[in-house]
C-alpha cells in the first residue's frame, strides 16, 4: 500500500490526530485489498486514492460501485475523524451516493469534506474524480466528476 | 468464484434472463476478487452473499461497508435486471445505505427485491444480513439485520 | 384536525408514550396546515394520512413531493418515538425518498415502521400509498405505492 | 405569493427557460400555500426562499422538515429544469437530505446548483439557509447552514 500524506496545506491539524487517521487508514485491510492511499488529510478533510486495476471492475469495466463506495466513504469518515476529539473513533451510520458518470480512468480520487461537524454526528459530502492520462492538474481535462456521496458518521468511545 | 443458483423457486423466471444475469455476475472481476456468490436469483429478486475474510475488513475487524455496498448494490442491480427486457442491460444511479449494526460474521447476505419496474428506472429494497454459526435458517438467531440500502436502477442499451 | 387513532391492534404500547405521540402530533402546526391527521400508532409504527386538496399540489396536479415528505418523515419520527424512553424526544437527522410513481389519488397514507431502534439512532422505513375511491381494503386496486423513504431519527433530551 | 426574480446575475440563461421556470414555480399551489418565492435563477441554479410563519413548524417551533423538503426539492428541479430542452419537464425522482441543524430562522433560502446535467437524468445539490436578522449578506453571521440535499431529477416530455 502505497502512502502519500499531505496536509502541508493545512497546518491546524493536530500532529496527534493526523496520526490517528493514517493508523485507521492503515489499519484497514480492505483498502489494501485494493490498493487504496490515503492522499492527504487536513482540518475536516482527507482524501484517498486507488489506481485502477482491472479486478476492481463491473461488467462494462467501470470501477465497481462498491468500490467507489469504499474509498468515498473511508475519506469522509478520515475528514469526521479529523474533528473529533482524540479518544473519539468514527463509524459511517448511513451514506447515499449518485453515480454520475461511468467510472473509467486511470487513477480515482475521493475528496471529502466536513460539512457540519458535531459532538455525536458529523456530515460530509464527497466527490469522486476518475483521472485519466498523466500529470494531470485539479482541474484539467483528464479530471471527470463521476460520483457524490452525502454522508452522516457518528463518534463512539473506542474500546 | 463459488456459485449456487436456486431459482427454482420462482419459475417464471425466464431463462435466457436468468443465464443473461448470471453472466453478468461472473463478468463482474471486483465480485471475485471479494469472493461473491451469486447466491439466489428469481423474478425481481437476487440474492448475494460473501463469506468473511479479514482482507475485506475495516479497522475494528467489520466488513467494510464498501464491500457491504457492493454485495448489495450488485443484487439490487441484477434483481432490476431480470424485470427488464433481454436487450437492455442496468446501472445503478444511485443508492443510500443504512449500516444499521457492525457487519460482524461468518457470512453476509444481500438480499434484493425490486419495490417498482419501470422502463426507464427501477427502484430496489435491499437488506444485508450477518450470520453466524452454521447451518442457521433464515430467521435463525444467527443472523442480524446489519444494513438497508434503497437503489434506482437505470435501463440502458446494451453496446 | 381530525385524528382517528387506532392502536387497539397492539396492546403493547405503552398507554403514556402512546398519549405522547399523540400530543407530539398535535403540537406540529404545519400538519395543521396541510390536513394531516394521525391514522394509527403502535409499537415501532405509525401512520399518518392527508386528504387530497388542490393546494397541496405541483404543477401537474400530483401531491407536492414536500407534503408526501411531510407526512413520511412524521410518520418515521413518531414511529421511532414509540420506543424511545419517556423522558426523551426524537428528531430526523436525515431521510432519503424514492417517488416511485405519480401522487395521484383521494388520500395518501405514510405507514412506517421501525427497521432498527437504538438508543442513540434508530432507523424507519416508510411506504407513501395514493388511495382512490371509497372504502377500500388495504391490498385493494385502489391503493398505489407511490414512495419510499429511509430514514435516520436520533433521541434527545427534552428540554 | 411575492416573487422576486433575479436572473441578471446570468445572461446566458435562454428567456423562454426563465419564462417556463417561472411560470411552473407559479403552477404548484403547495408554494402558495406556504408562501415561497422564486428568489433567483440562472443556468443550471435556482433559490427558493419561504419567511419563518408559525404554521409551518413542527413541535420545537423549527421549520418542518417537509417545508424544508419542499422548498429545496423545487428549487433542485427547477435547477435541473434550466438545462433541458425547451420541450421537456421535470420530476425529481428521489432525494436525500441532511438535517444538520435546527431550522430556526425568519427566512429559509434553498440554493440549489446542477452537479451534472444529462439528456435523461439531471443531479443536484441544494442548500438549505436559515437566516436571521435583516438585511444580511450572503456570509453574514446571521446565515446559518442548516440543510443539504441531493437529488436525482428525469426530463419526461410535456403532456
């Protein structure tokens, strides 16, 4: 599994939670299982990542929905992680997602964000990018909005 | 890949449809590389089911709800597939889910049922279960009610 | 408002929280605006009905996706309230709605039932029929499934 | 029913859309019947506003969750409408929402924006404010966010 944290962008974070989320993260078999990273993580955000393989895919060759489902809903429930307290962990309790564009590329991205952080629940929102070709930037041609997830997560005490 | 397909309970089911959706399944990698069955399938109905392996867990050892999604987004697909004519084939748009209690067990089963056909959209009910122990009935205490999801299908030409 | 309750047909509710729900109801002025009264409680149910009226309408004559929102969500939330302790009070923290077919008809009737109770969060389905004609039975021609909705409710303090 | 169109703020929109947008928001007596305004439209955006009245509260004096629904639903459809053809109408088919804070308020203002037009299918995103106090900007302190929506809506042709 490969990694690659950025949260230089946002120095708020607290080196101790920032952490905790790439220990959650890797602490998640099933993202090894399909070769997901953990792309950033901020105050309220993270991001994850899987490169495509062609054992991820559904009949047309799309990235399964399920798997679109697995990164969006890690990076929203890593971005509530981020603010909650430290003794805090984080369960999604529901999401919905709309798949709105065939998900084909080369690479995936899940950007998630806080939209109302909360003592017991959290909501976010996170897009998915299909990414095709090379370097390409945020918001180049290579770069297609393919899914939106709207997500509520709860904090439990961890045992 | 494990396949047991019991239609016969339900033998209006046409079978050049039936093979169509069994097809379907086995051309889906990502269910192989999590180790799906296609566990039942009938009119408006599918079945999915996926026995539990410690690579498809997240960090307090429950199935992922990425791999929840996709045995239920799956069934809910194939159960809206056998209500539509042979030359067209389904995506879903979109889903929501409820992960009502930890998908804990030896197995997990996606139960579909299509709540309304239609020639464009179809919708779907589908409810994950987690057992335990061996041969347990359907209404076994060894099993538990551990997400809900409700999926809109969209019929679309086949290439 | 007229209100016909009917919970003689589950003897285990709880005659305070019953009385409750009831009062909870009558105390929510937008279902006095549309004319929505409380057809049933019980145990993990509730059903709330509105008569037909032209201003509930949008522009194609069908019920106003907002009203048969309006009488779903009561219906959960209430459903959910029924087994909830005493002291507590509920509120929908979100809900999802499939509108599966058009809100045609003389009456609507949201039957929901509770599909998961927690003590936090607890989770309902609940069906929307479009009723036309006089009296008809429950499986009778003249009742339409017209929406779905899922919902999540969370248990507060009453203040 | 006051109305308060305000579409300069995009000259690309086609003025027989806006003429059409207007004249359905004019065609759904449900408005009316809460009192909402057509605030603003554009391209692929439309607001819908509905000042706090006491009969569209549910017990706790917050704007109920189903005129909450009902102003963000229409202002999401008729979002959707603004990219369709000419010959065309629009139904949502489904939605899901996220209460996230209290709808307390003298005026709720529901923003919607097109997250991905299709000849078929159109996906939006709207956000519910709250807003109180007089005459405050968009980013005042008196404007609070207190629910998100996703949809999904179909172009079906005029009858």
């Amino acid at each position: 599994m490969t990694r690659a944290v950025d949260d230089r962008s946002d120095g708020e974070l607290d080196p101790a939670i920032a952490e905790r989320v790439r220990q959650t993260f890797d602490e998640m078999p099933a993202l090894d299982l399909v070769g997901a990273e953990l792309a950033s993580i901020g105050v309220g955000r993270c991001e994850v990542a899987v490169p495509y393989r062609r054992d991820l895919t559904q009949q047309q060759g799309f990235l399964h929905a399920g798997v679109v489902s697995m990164i969006a809903d890690t990076a929203g429930g890593l971005a509530a992680r981020t603010m909650m307290p430290p003794e805090k962990t984080v369960l999604a309790v529901e999401f919905k997602i709309n798949l709105m564009s065939p998900a084909i590329g080369d690479r995936f991205h899940a950007v998630a964000r806080v939209l109302k952080p909360g003592r017991t629940l959290t909501i976010c929102e996170i897009d998915v990018y299909a990414e095709t070709g090379g370097d390409q930037g945020r918001d180049g041609e290579g770069r297609r909005h393919c899914a939106r997830m709207q997500q509520t997560c709860i904090a439990i005490d961890r045992r």
